[in-house]
C-alpha cells in the first residue's frame, strides 16, 4: 500500500500553517518530531482515520485516548444528536450532569464531590488550587516526565509535546511560580522521601499519572504508588491521581482501583467525555467544598457541564460496564505488545515494549524504560522512521517516541494483525538499512 503521495493534505496544510499556529491546534499533530506532512483528517469510523486524501489508516491514537469505543461509535452519535436537537448548551444545571457525576462516582468512591470542566488541563489546574487552598501551602511535587496539561505550573520537566521537542520549561512561565513546582524522577522513592524532608510541611500537592503515559507508557513500579500514599498522608500533602488517560482505561475505576489506592484527588478528563471536550476533578468532600460556590477557591466555566459532552459520556460509561470489556480489550492489546517484542526480537531491532491494558509503547532503547530520563535515551529517528514506514502502511501511530499507542474496542483482530504485519515488514526495513 503506497501512501507517500498524499497531495490534498500537503495542499491543506499549507494552507493550514498561513492560518493556523504551525498548521495545527496542538503542537504533536503537526510531525515535528517524524518530519513529513501531518495527516488533514476528512473523516473517522471504528478504528480507521480517513485523510483528505482518502488513505485510510488503522489509527493507534484514538484522539489520544478519549476514544476507547473507537470513532463514531453509533450510540454515542445517537446520543449526541437527539441532545442537539434539545439544546447545544444551557448555561444552567441539568439533570445529565447529576447523573454522570453519579455514575462516575460509583466507578471511582474517592470522589466525593466533583466538578465538571472543559478540559483536563482547567481540571488539574483547579485541581492543584483546592489543594492549595486546603493546605495552605504553596509547592507542588510532579514526576519529571509525567504530563498535566498546559498550566503554568506544570510546564516544567513536563512530558507529552514537551518532551517530543525536548523543551525542558516553557517560555512565558515567571521564573518565581515555576520555583513552586518541584520534579523527581518518576518510580523513585527515594528522591520523594528526600524532596518531602527538604521541605517538610510545605508541599501542598503531590500530583502524578499513577501509570504514566506521556513519557511513552511506564507502569508504576510494585509499591511506589503505595509509598507516595503513605508519605503523602504523613506529610498532611494532597496526593492527586492524574486520571485523565488512566480513568476508565486501565479498569472502569481507573488505576485507583486497579492498584487499591485510595488519592485525596483524581482528575479525569478524555474518557469521559466519549470524544467531546470533558474533564472533571473531584475528591474528599473536605476539599471540594473550598471551591466556589461553597468555598473561596474561585472556578467556573460557560461550557462547563456542557450538556452535548455529557451525554457523550452517559452514552460511553454503561457500554465499559459490559462484563468482560476490560478484558477483550486488554487481551488485544497485550497480543500486539507481545508479538511487537517478538517482532523486535526477529529483526535484530533493539527496542522495548512498555504496556498497561490497552496503552502501550514502543521504545527503541537499547535498557528497559522505568522513568523519562530511560525514555529520553531512545533512539527517536529511528522512531521518525518506523512512523513513517507504518504510516505507508495504513497504520496511523502517535508522531511521537513519548506517546502511548491506544487500543480500542472498536479494533478488531484482524486490525492487530494488519499492524503486527506493518510492524514486521517495518523493523525489517530499519534492520536492513542501519
Ligand atoms: C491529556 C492529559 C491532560 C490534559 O488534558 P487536555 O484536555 O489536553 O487539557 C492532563 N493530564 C494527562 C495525564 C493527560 O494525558
């Protein structure tokens, strides 16, 4: 299948870049990290991306994991158009937002209360505020590597896009909120237990992804989540769950119960959104209640609660409650992980595959990758280059070495053996040419 000739999308993208900032609305999508024209997407179904130039590709990033139904799942559409036609927003509370904040505690009973937002980046933003203003205290501790949108504070050490450009802070962040933010290596213990003593009462929150994906997936290492809840509670620090990819994805109560750890906080957002723009954060009733209206932490948002977004999500959340839905899928993608490290191991390519259920990535490096300063040592043109080799092949991966692959249950076997067949023919072409 030869799809180096994608005229229309290297039409539209010039185009794009005379308007729009690089020819994109978020910095990953536009290949800096690849090179080559980024895909101009016509439309979507199941598991297949379709380009404005009608190639069609088997697509691993599934709008970057909001999509675990795959594209156009029919229930979520239905949904979606019947709430169209009862109003696109109403400024006002309804009885959709009620329900999913019931539903989704349910599925995670450490939210006590919760708050709906528009985006993940608002939700661990007003995340870190609640904690601030419940502690009093001003730091926060993140995991170098570990990504939390596209807040001010968070913009430092941060992975996702900043990692793919190798920025290690973002411009436009004052120096003096940037010194509240403190990094250690991500699975490392040692180094919270030394931050936590330098600055013993005075670390506000502790915010991580409990399984990181935006280093490239790295899972927690057996006991790590469990130490930083332990000192986090010793330390009187908020400890917060970045659920935002991990929510609904790594068990329908996130990596929360997966591991039965119980965070003050957990943000969510993509999943629960069913592919429209959702993110929440919620937790301890002691906590929540700091925020506007019942307390003096200020947030609010037009769209908030947005009724079309809900409904997405009321149409989602019941279909992942299906007996067994975890399972088929993960199993799915487990059998790529395992036929990747196969692969790997047949063409002579060093590489690793790092998975968590239905997140996966493949690293080249030559060690296994445990934190971002492992995921930095890969080898990423040769990554540009297996992208390219798969994207000629119909399969649509993250531009990105630091991004997770995410399967859907919109993929089918046969998607995972085109894929694994792609990989194949792929790491051949890398093996032969190196
Ligand atoms: C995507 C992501 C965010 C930011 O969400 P946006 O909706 O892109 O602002 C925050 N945290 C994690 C772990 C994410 O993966």
């Amino acid at each position: 299948m030869e799809q180096n000739a994608r005229p229309r999308s290297a039409e539209l993208f010039d185009r794009a870049q005379k308007i729009l900032v690089g020819g994109v609305d978020s910095p990953v999508r536009a290949f800096r990290a690849v090179g080559g024209t980024p895909l101009v997407v016509d439309h979507a179904k199941g598991s297949r991306l379709i380009d404005v130039d009608g190639c069609e590709y088997i697509d691993y990033v599934c709008s970057w994991g909001a999509l675990i139904l795959g594209h156009a799942d029919p229930d979520v559409v239905s949904a979606v158009a019947d709430q169209a036609r009862r109003g696109t927003s109403y400024g006002m509370t309804s009885p959709l937002e009620i329900e999913l904040g019931e539903r989704i505690r349910s599925a995670v009973p450490s939210i006590e209360r919760i708050r709906f937002v528009s985006s993940g980046t608002e939700a661990t933003m007003s995340a870190v505020r609640a904690a601030r203003a419940f502690t009093k205290r001003d730091l926060i501790l993140k995991f170098e590597g570990g990504y939390h949108g596209h807040a001010d504070s968070f913009l430092v050490e941060a992975g996702s896009g900043l990692a793919t450009f190798g920025i290690s802070s973002s411009a436009g962040v004052p120096e003096a909120l940037a010194r509240l933010t403190l990094n250690v290596p991500y699975n490392d213990i040692a180094a919270v237990e030394r931050i936590f003593s330098e600055h013993s009462r005075k670390i506000a929150a502790v915010i991580v992804e409990p399984v990181a994906a935006n280093m490239g997936v790295v899972a927690p290492a057996p006991g790590f989540l469990e130490s930083l809840r332990k000192i986090a509670e010793r330390a009187g620090t908020v400890l917060i769950f970045d659920e935002v990819i991990s929510g609904f994805r790594i068990a329908y109560g996130g990596a929360q119960a997966a591991f039965d750890i119980q965070p003050d906080m957990t943000v969510l957002g993509k999943i629960i959104g069913g592919g429209l723009p959702v993110a929440a954060y919620g937790g301890r009733r002691e906590i929540m209640e700091l925020i506007s209206p019942e307390g003096p932490a200020y947030q609010a948002g037009t769209l908030s609660g947005n009724p079309l977004a809900m409904r997405a999500g009321l149409a989602t959340l019941p279909k992942l409650e299906t007996p067994g839905f975890y399972n088929s899928l993960n199993a799915m993608a487990e059998r790529l992980a395992a036929e990747l490290r196969a692969a790997l191991r047949e063409s002579g390519v060093r590489g690793h595959v790092n998975a968590a259920g239905s997140l996966l990535t493949l690293f080249f490096a030559d060690e296994p990758v445990r934190n971002y300063a492992d995921a930095k040592k890969s080898n990423t043109s040769r990554f540009a280059t297996f992208f390219h080799q798969m994207l000629n092949r119909g399969v649509f991966l993250p531009p990105s070495q630091f991004e997770a692959l995410f399967v859907s249950a919109a993929h089918t076997e046969d998607d995972i053996n085109r894929t694994l067949s792609s990989a194949r023919a792929s790491l051949e072409a890398i093996a032969v040419a190196k």
